[in-house]
C-alpha cells in the first residue's frame, strides 16, 4: 500500500530521513532548507551539511555521503537542482529512497517539471514529507507571507504598514528576512 503524501508548510519544515522541498519560491525554499539545517544543528552541533547537485551528480555520491562516518553517524545532506537531475543521480536517488540512513537527513529540492516524476512518487511513497515552497503568485499572497512573517516574530503590523511594505518589496520577498 502506498503512502499518503504529507503536505506541510515550509515554516513547519523538520528533519526527517527524507523531505522534499516542492516548488520554486525562492525564500521559501530557503527558509525551509534554514529551518531543517537548524534543526538538525540543535541536536548535532558537529553536523557539516554536504552538498550535492543533482544536475551535475557523479555516480556514488549520494550513498558515499550518506555513510556513517568515524566522528559521527549522524548527518545532513542537501540535494539542489532535482528539477535537472542527470540520470545519475535519478538512478541512486531511487535506490537509496528503497534504504535511507535513518540517522541521516536528506532534504531534496524539486523545483517543479516532470523530471524525476519516478523519485518524487518513490519519495511520496516512502512517507517522505513534502514541504511546500511553492510560488507566491498573487500580492495576496505575498501580502498574507508578510503578515505571517510579522506575526511569528510577534510584532503588529497595520494595514497602512503592510500596504507600504508590499509597495517597498514588490515581489522580492527576500528583503523581509533581511529585517
């Protein structure tokens, strides 16, 4: 039987063996990425996540680095670009979805298109979170991400402010965190 996909926010992202990070909203998907790799180094402060990019993937490397070390069994692995995966990267990312380290965490970015159709249902099948990082398309609902934003860091925001604030940003999202 299959497992039913797990949609959550991105300011509800967590550790998990496996997530995925679905969709193209840049400050989403790095808040996202940020939430978990924190996370992560709350428990395991020695974690150094590694990096791998799925567009420019060489065979190996995802269980090479998935593999316990000496200093700890514990780690972070963090894979860009699933959207231009090379065939490389599919092959051992479906393998490694059928046994995941569960002492690891690998958070997969997918940014959207049909490329690696095959691992996403892989990864949703497997229990695997999705986390949505998916675009802000309407000023609503850009609007409504900084109102979000203003209400986790506990501080009011008018609707004059917020008006003022959407005029500021636009669409670039980004500057909001910076403050």
């Amino acid at each position: 039987m299959a497992a039913k996909k797990t949609t959550v926010a991105w300011h509800r992202a967590a550790p998990a063996p496996l997530v995925l990070l679905s969709g193209g909203e840049d400050v989403l998907l790095r808040n996202a990425r940020t939430r978990i790799v924190q996370a992560v180094k709350r428990k395991h402060a020695d974690v150094d996540p590694v990096h791998l990019d799925a567009s420019s993937y060489e065979a190996g490397s995802l269980s090479a680095s998935a593999a316990p070390s000496l200093f700890s069994s514990y780690g972070l692995i963090i894979v860009s670009d699933l959207a231009t995966m090379n065939d490389d990267f599919l092959k051992d990312g479906l393998a490694y979805v059928e046994d995941p380290n569960p002492d690891m965490v690998v958070v997969l970015e997918h940014r959207g298109g049909q490329r690696g159709a095959r691992l996403l249902k892989a990864l949703t099948a497997a229990g695997a979170p999705t986390v949505d990082v998916g675009v802000l398309k309407s000023e609503a609902d850009r609007a409504k991400y900084a109102q979000d934003a203003f209400a986790r860091a506990k501080r009011t925001l008018t609707t004059d402010g917020l008006a003022a604030l959407m005029n500021a940003l636009g669409a670039n999202l980004s500057e909001l965190d910076a403050g």
